[in-house]
C-alpha cells in the first residue's frame, strides 16, 4: 500500500523538485500539491494524505497553524517541517503545534524519501540540531498549564528513564545501548510512554518532558 503524500510551499519550483524525488519510489504517491497554508488544511480533507510536507515561511496562513489546524482532525496525517534552516524561529512552535519532524530543504533525495517513510510509519524525525533547538527554548519558557497538569506517577521509573533518554535527543539503538536493553524491549518503553502520556509520537513526548519539568535544559 502506497504512503499517500502532499507538498506544501508557495514556491512552485521546490513543489516540482519534492514531486519528483517522491513520485519516483513505488511506495510514495503524491496525492495533492498546496501553495500556501488554507489550500494545505483542505488538500489535506480532501487528498487524505498520510504525511504532508509543510513549509513554514507561506502566505495567508502560515506552516505552524496550517499544521494545528490539519492535526487536529480526528485521523491526523503526519506533518513533516521543511525549512531553510535547522534553526528555524518557528520550528519549535510547528513541533508543538503536532509536526513529527522537520527537514531541511537541502536534504538529499535518499534521506527526504527515508523520512517520509520513517514518519508515514509512526515513529519522529528529530535531528539533534532541533532537540537542542527545543531545549533552549525552554530556558525562555516557563512550564505550560497544561504540561504541568500531566501525571508523570503514570510512568514507571524505566519508562522515566526512557523518556528522560528520548528528550536527550537519543534513538531507540542508542536507549536500549545505555539502558542496556535490546532494541525491541525499548521500542515497546516508548510505546507505553506515548500511550501512557496521550502524545502521538516522540516529539510530542519530547516536548513534554520538558514543559512538565521531568527533564531541565542543560540536564
């Protein structure tokens, strides 16, 4: 079954160049193409994609509420962040917002179709750049309402440590290396924890970790 697809920018060209790098694999089909935020959010009803690639900078409606807006559907697709940048000023507020990932426009063919595959798949594209990304904003933020309500007691204290690891930036290889774990034993620690915590996937949980206060920048 093919991963259903959607490429929103307003540059027309960088639409054409995602199209073809992804219409080339038998397992991506592009479904839809969007100018600007309000034509993603309905090519998005419409198309029913499983990932969309959203860029930030657009007129009218911009990436970060275009994706509130298409993840707040009651079955989401996943939203994958292209930038300019990897220190993007409105990367942090897309990932909370409900991206899974962000790449950067310069990516190379091989790692933009590995990506929509990894995120189509469930799990998050969560480069290091973008965890320390995530963690210095946090020194400027007190902890949200609704972080601080969570009850991290649901957790048990592998699970703690699994989160308190992913937060870190770490993959699922390195967790189980540190923790001593096999790789399968940890993927099942994850998936408890975003279950447990209500959170679609890792950068969620990342997120988390850190407005609750479980984990403090520079720890």
């Amino acid at each position: 079954m093919s991963i259903r697809a959607v490429v929103v920018d307003d540059q027309a060209l960088v639409r054409a160049g995602f199209r073809m790098i992804l219409d080339a694999e038998a397992d991506i089909d592009v479904v839809g193409e969007a100018a600007d935020g309000l034509e993603a959010v309905d090519m998005a009803q419409r198309a029913r994609p499983d990932v969309i690639l959203m860029d930030i900078r657009m007129p009218h409606l911009d990436g970060v509420e275009a994706t509130a807006r298409v993840t707040a559907a009651a079955e989401p697709p996943r939203v994958l962040i292209l930038t300019t940048f990897d220190l993007d000023e409105y990367v942090f507020a897309a990932l909370r917002a409900g991206a899974s990932g962000f790449l950067l426009k310069d990516t190379p063919a091989e790692e933009l179709v590995a990506a929509v595959r990894v995120v189509a798949a469930g799990e998050a594209l969560l480069a290091p750049s973008i965890t320390r990304r995530v963690i210095e904003e946090f020194v400027e933020r007190p902890p949200s309402a609704a972080a601080a309500a969570v009850d991290l007691s649901v957790l048990t204290d592998r699970e703690r440590e699994v989160l308190v690891l992913m937060a870190r930036g770490l993959s699922n290889a390195e967790i189980a290396a540190e923790l001593y774990l096999g790789e399968t034993t940890v993927k099942t620690h994850v998936g408890r924890v975003l279950m447990k915590l209500h959170v679609r996937d890792r950068v969620q949980a990342v997120v988390l970790a850190y407005e609750s206060g479980l984990l403090a920048p520079g720890r």
